[in-house]
C-alpha cells in the first residue's frame, strides 16, 4: 500500500474539492428533492385528474429507467437541445446550462422527488384518518389540516425510510463522475491516471464515503429521535427488541 | 385561576333562551343501498344532556357525526347554534345551501369527543388543545394558551401540558380531547362513545368529567352505551333502532319503554 501521495497538495485539492461537490449535491438533491416528492405525493392523491396522472406517469419513468441514463439524457440530451434554443447564450442562464453540477443536481432532484414520493404518498395513506377528521370536525379548513396534521404525521410515521433514501442518494452521488463534475470518485480517478495506484485512492473515498454516511445516519437518526410526539419506544438509539 | 378565566366558564348565554340548541327535522341518510337513517327528528334544550342509546348499527354514531357534518344527511333540516341547514342534493350529488363559511362556523361552534380520542399525536398536550381556538377561532397564542390552561386544568391534566399523547393513559387521553372540545367553548359538546375504547378501570375517570360538565348545565349530545351513566345524568333519552327513533323521552319513560326493554333491561 502506497498513500505517499497523499501528502501532494494538488491531489489534496482534488479530494477536497471532490468532497465539498459531493455533500453540496447531496444537500442540494436531497432539499429539491424532498420538495418534489411532497409535490408529487400531494399530486397524486389531491391533484386534479390531469396532474395526478402526470405525477404517476413521472415516478413510473424515473423508477423505471436507470439512474446512469437519466443523467446522461439530462447531460447530453436536453444540455445539447438547450444548445439550440436561439438567444439563450446570452442570458445569465447559460452559464448554468454548462455547468454539469446543474444536471447532476436536476437529475438527483427527480430520482428524490419520484423515490421519496411514493415513500411520503404512503405514509400519508397510512396516518389514522380519524386524525384528520378530527381536524376538520373542529373546524380547521382543508389546507390547514394538510399543512399542520396531515404532513407532519406522515413525515413522521416514514423518517426512518427517508433516511434510507438519503444514505442511497449519497452513494448514487459518484455517477457524476460520468459527465466530468469533479466529485470524490473523480478526484480518485485522476489520482489513479496520474500515480498508476489503483486501489488506494478508492480505498480512501471508499471511507470517507463510509465515515460520511456514518455521520449522516447519526444526524438523521437525531431529527428521528427529536421529532415531536415520537413514541416512547422510538426514541432509544438503538431498537428495542 | 385569574379573574380573565371567568369570562370562558360563561357558556350558557343564550340568544334566544327558549330555541332548543339543536333541532333536526327529518333527516335521512344512506350509504350506498343501506339506509342508515329513516327520519330522525331530534330537539336538545340548551342546556340540558341528551343520550342517544341503541344497539351497533343502529344508527346513532352517524345522527352523531351529522350534527357536526362529518356525514352529510341526504335530506331534513338541521339548526344549530343559529346556524340553519336544509339538505337537499344537486343533480352532482353536493349539497346545496352550504357554503364553506356556514361549515366552519357550524364547526367551530360544535365541538366533539371521539371514541378513539383522535388527539394529534406530534402536538403536545397543550399544542392539541390550542390548535383549533388559533386556527378557527383566530385566537391570540396568548389567549388560547390561558384558554387551554384553564379547561386542562378543569379535566385535570394542567401538569401533562407538555406531554405528547404517546406518553399518556387512555383516560388521560380521552381527558384532553375534552379540554380540546371545551377550548372551542362551543355551544354545544358532541360525545361519540367517549369510554368504549378504555379499559375498565379508566372509563370512571372519564365519566367524572363528564358528569361535572353535565352538572355545569353544558348542553351535551352522548352516543353511549354506559346505560347507568346515561340513565343518571341525560335529561333526555333516545333509543334509536334501525335508522328510527323507537322511544324518546326522559330516561325512566324510555327504559320503560316496551320497544327498548330487551336493549336496556339488562341495565335497569
């Protein structure tokens, strides 16, 4: 095992910065993301007819297609159509528009928005209706149960799948390395050209991938265990048998 | 409590004292090919309790939840808390001559108790209690947190404030859903057999508040089957059989009533 170059400062900057894109695209999909599959959830149980078909036919696509060819259609796809579209080089969009975080995030945002849709849709259809009618026995209007009862109770009742969701996210993150974003498998990529090791630089995102989700388990886990009107039994840490 | 608690105890002040506080005329419901309800016509004085009794499918937790239109009657009159409500279907099946605003002010002014509590379990005790008088009411946080305080400390839960539902008995629960009901200070207090889901041992602690309202002169419509509670505090008794009312009256006449002795006679 040689981790000698670990100690060159253009290959520390290459990880660094690789790490930063990683968790920025991670806290930027998994935000977008979750707005998404609110939106979509809510689509297709509440939507008109038109829109809840068009949220079923969008989380079919998504979870129906392979993550490496979403990104690539978005990347050179719809980024080489958009290369057409007369004007738009000279507005403040185009920068953007070259940019492959911006596809990598827009790609990322739908996987979440579709995957965790149907998570939250679920976890919606299983908060005890009497909950609900409860609040508008009382008085409270349609939007005011969704907004203070409805969606709380079911992000709580589905947190523990979420958190799931994000620790796949972060592993799904990598494929970027495909379209040129300088993420942690790429920063290891061209450590691996230039020094002819193969394993080490893997080895070493591969923990920092690990130690990552690690922290990221504990955090979530956090907000889990501190969500208002968790059960008892819910709080522990560890599961109770 | 402060002298500003006294203002929310005042619930009996009538508009017109002799008006009964809910009146309904001939309602009927079906769902689907079962007809739940035939016409039931029912008067509950303000003020006074009216149980409604009756064997399991007979009708009276859905006249129950009419009262507050979680079911909407397919025809009859309904007045409650000088809110009037005819109900007849346009050709799309909605009902007609009910605009959002009516249902929530009906709503606001009925408040109820359900048999499975229905508190909302990411709220506190006090959370649960101060939601609808914020929302509906437009209450200050500070008035329905005095509100709230009050009428929890009525069913003697004040030192649960803090608590979420998870952590609390079923008594306990069932307590705070009648704080949560009183915070309304509705004209009326509806009760869907509030002691069926306890155990044993916790149906007293909630029948003790339940008596204590009923002592206060609350007017309170009760679906129950608790026959020695119900014979003790209502003022009024109905016995609904089949989607009908079978006997009316003040609870000696109904439980010696002929048509309702089999139901009752166990009880009595």
């Amino acid at each position: 095992m040689d981790f000698s170059w670990l100690s060159d400062p253009f290959y520390q900057e290459y990880l660094w910065q690789g790490f930063v894109n990683t968790l920025w695209l991670l806290l930027v999909s998994a935000v977008g993301g979750q707005l998404l599959a609110v939106g979509v959830a809510l689509a297709r149980l509440r939507g008109p007819r038109p829109l809840a078909w068009f949220a079923a036919a969008f989380s079919s696509v998504i979870r129906g297609t392979p993550l490496l060819v979403q990104l690539f259609f978005f990347y050179y796809g719809v980024g080489h159509l958009l290369e057409g579209v007369p004007g738009l080089r000279e507005t403040w969009i185009w920068p953007l528009m070259r940019d492959p975080f911006f596809f990598g995030a827009v790609t990322f945002i739908c996987s979440v928005g579709a995957y965790s849709g149907e998570v939250i849709r679920g976890a919606m259809l299983s908060v005890p209706p009497g909950e609900l009618e409860a609040g508008r026995a009382f008085g409270l209007s349609g939007r005011q149960v969704l907004v203070r009862l409805w969606l709380p109770r079911a992000i709580q009742l589905c947190l523990p799948t979420l958190t799931g969701e994000m620790i796949l996210l972060l592993k799904s993150i990598p494929l970027v390395s495909t379209i040129a974003l300088m993420d942690l498998l790429q920063a290891a990529n061209i450590i691996r050209d230039e020094t002819f090791l193969v394993y080490e630089p893997l080895l070493l995102i591969a923990g920092i991938y690990l130690a990552t989700t690690v922290v990221l388990t504990a955090t979530l886990r956090l907000v889990e265990i501190n969500f208002p009107g968790m059960r008892p039994r819910s709080r522990r840490w560890l599961p109770v048998r | 409590m402060t002298s500003s608690s006294r203002t929310f105890s005042q619930h009996t002040s009538l508009s017109s004292p002799n008006a009964p506080a809910v009146s309904a005329h001939n309602l009927t419901k079906r769902f689907g090919d079962l007809n739940v309800l035939k016409g039931v016509s029912l008067a509950v004085p303000e003020g006074s309790v009216t149980s409604i009794i009756g064997a399991s499918g007979s009708g009276k937790s859905t006249l129950l939840r009419c009262m507050n239109l979680l079911e909407r009657p397919d025809q009859g009159e309904l007045a409650i808390a000088d809110e009037a409500i005819r109900f007849t279907r346009n050709p799309q099946g909605d009902i007609t001559g009910l605009d959002r605003g009516q249902l929530q002010r009906l709503r606001a002014k009925v408040a109820m108790v359900f048999q499975q509590f229905n508190l909302w379990p990411h709220l506190t005790v006090l959370g649960n209690v101060i939601e609808a008088p914020m929302r509906v009411k437009n209450r200050s946080r500070k008035e329905a947190v005095a509100l709230g305080e009050h009428y929890l400390e009525r069913v003697g839960m004040a030192d649960r404030r803090d608590a979420y539902p998870a952590f609390l008995s079923g008594g306990q629960q069932q307590r705070v859903a009648i704080a949560r009901a009183l915070a309304m200070e509705p004209r009326i207090l509806l009760f869907d057999e509030p002691t069926s889901a306890l155990d044993p041992e916790r149906v007293n602690e909630v029948l003790g508040v339940i008596r204590g309202l009923a002592d206060e002169g609350r007017t309170m419509l009760m679906v129950t089957h608790e026959m020695h509670f119900a014979r003790e505090v209502s003022d009024q008794l109905v016995y609904l059989d089949k989607g009908y009312i079978a006997a009316e009256g003040s609870p000696d006449e109904v439980f010696d009533d002929p048509c309702c002795q089999r139901f009752v006679a166990p009880a009595a």
